[in-house]
C-alpha cells in the first residue's frame, strides 16, 4: 500500500483507489472507490471518502469528515496570480461535505493558505475559493459560491446559488438568503438577501435556535435600528449603539465588525434596487 498511515489501525482503502506515495491515511478511514489521493495529502482518522473524490495539493482533512462523490479538495487556486507556489488547503474535523463540492489551495499573495474550520456542510456544488477563511458551522447551501480572499464566521447560513463577492466579510451567525449577490460586508447577526444583497434586519430565529437571551436579541435588534435606521453619521451612531448596548457582547461584536472596516463596505439596509 502507498500510503502511510496515521496510526497502527489500518483504513480500509478500495482496490480502484488511487493513492500516492506520501500520502497520510489516518486510522479508521475509509478510501472508497476510484477516489484520487494527492502525495502531499493528509486525511484524518475515522473520515470518510464515499466514492470518485480527488484530494491534490497540499491539502489536510480534519478527523471524521465526510466527502461525497466528485468532490475536488485541494486544486490549484483559480487566480490568474497563483505562480505555482506551494499552497495550502486546510480543512477542520466533522465536515460534511457534499457532491461536486470544490475548494482552493491559496496564493502566495493571498497568505498561502484557504482555511475552513470545523463541522461545516458543504452541499452539492458549491464551492470555496483561494485565500478564504471560513469558520466552524457553516453551512453552503446547493451552488453557493465564496470568491477568493472571503472572511465567513462561525454559524453562518448561505442560501442555495448565492455568490459571495471576493474580498467580502460575512460576520458571524449572519443567513444570506438564496440567489443573491452578496458584494458588500455582512455584519455580524445580520439578515440579508437580493441579487444586489440588502440587510432586512436580524436573523432572530438563528440566534433562538443557537440558545441566545432574549435580552441579547433585543440589544442586537435595537442596535440594528439605531445603526441601519437612524439619521446620523455611521461614526455617531456606532458611538451610541457602543454606549447604549455596548456592554453585550453580541453587540460588541457588531461594532467591532464594522470599525474593522474590510476592504468592501457595510451592506446597508432597504429594498434590493437592481
């Protein structure tokens, strides 16, 4: 057998499976049929490769993940600027992820290295790019997409054929409904849709579902009426949103996002205008 394992405890690897010297297999793995594993691949234990899945590059796959058929992990990234350098594909452990799912090495200009984190759904077709950063419990619904150099937190929802411009923030426990076009920075707890995305307000069910207070959800909603629907500068009203609701962390957050200030800005509230 080419591979090395990560253990004593054998995988269990199909005869039509193709694997690479080099290539670490860990314990309790099992390798289905006519799967293609890169020499520079690392596979947790106890993951499972259904069938027909292609893993190249320097990729590593977390403990206990799942890849289903005609998944492509680890290709080089679709960026005119990637010179062949060797970047990375760094995947977390408890991933679920799906038919014709695909996902990007890095670029050297762009760290080197696309990261996703741990017990995420990945569903059929959709697709991670070069340089993105993606948190744990995520969930891409059927052909959404993350352009290159993309910042997903934890807890996020992407609905089904969704396109995620490159370079945008998604904050965390945020839901992008399906079919839009997401080219400005989603705040934290925002809820957001359109084929120009628009913020329309809180993903409350979201936050009732992952146990929140029924006073954090109040601070939040507040902070997004006074941050989206008030009169004053930005500037001004994240100082009161900050006085007013600061001390709650949810809020914290939000306001921390925004005074990040990536290099899209903040989508903003009202009717998707295209």
């Amino acid at each position: 057998m080419p591979a090395l394992s990560l253990s004593s405890t054998p995988a269990t690897i199909h005869a039509s499976a193709q694997i690479e010297p080099g290539a670490m297999i860990g314990s309790g793995a099992t390798i289905g049929p006519y799967c293609m594993i890169g020499g520079n691949v690392v596979i947790g234990d106890d993951c499972h490769l259904v069938g027909h899945v292609h893993v190249t590059g320097r990729t590593t796959i977390g403990a206990r993940t799942t890849i289903s058929a005609f998944a492509s992990l680890g290709e080089r990234p679709q960026s005119a600027s990637y010179r062949g350098g060797a970047t990375r594909l760094v995947i977390g452990t408890d991933c679920d992820i799906r038919q014709y799912v695909t996902m990007s090495t890095g670029t050297e200009d762009g760290g080197g290295v696309t990261e996703v984190k741990d017990r995420g759904l990945f569903m059929a077709n959709s697709h991670v790019g070069h340089d993105c950063r993606v948190g744990s419990d995520v969930v891409l619904a059927n052909c959404a997409g993350l352009g290159g150099h993309c910042v997903v937190g934890d807890h996020v929802f992407i609905g089904a054929l969704t396109g995620v411009h490159q370079y945008t923030r998604i904050g965390s426990h945020a839901m992008v409904g399906g079919a839009s076009g997401v080219r400005e920075d989603i705040i934290p707890f925002g809820l957001a849709a359109g084929s120009f995305a628009r913020l329309s307000g809180i993903n409350a069910v979201g936050m009732r579902r992952r146990k929140f207070s029924a006073e954090t959800i109040r601070a939040v909603r507040a902070t997004y009426r006074l941050l989206f629907l008030g009169n004053e500068t930005m500037a001004q009203r994240l100082d009161a949103a900050e006085a007013r609701y600061g001390a709650d962390e949810s809020v914290a957050q939000i306001v921390s996002f925004i005074r990040g200030k990536g290099r899209r800005p903040i989508c903003q509230a009202g009717r998707d205008k295209a």
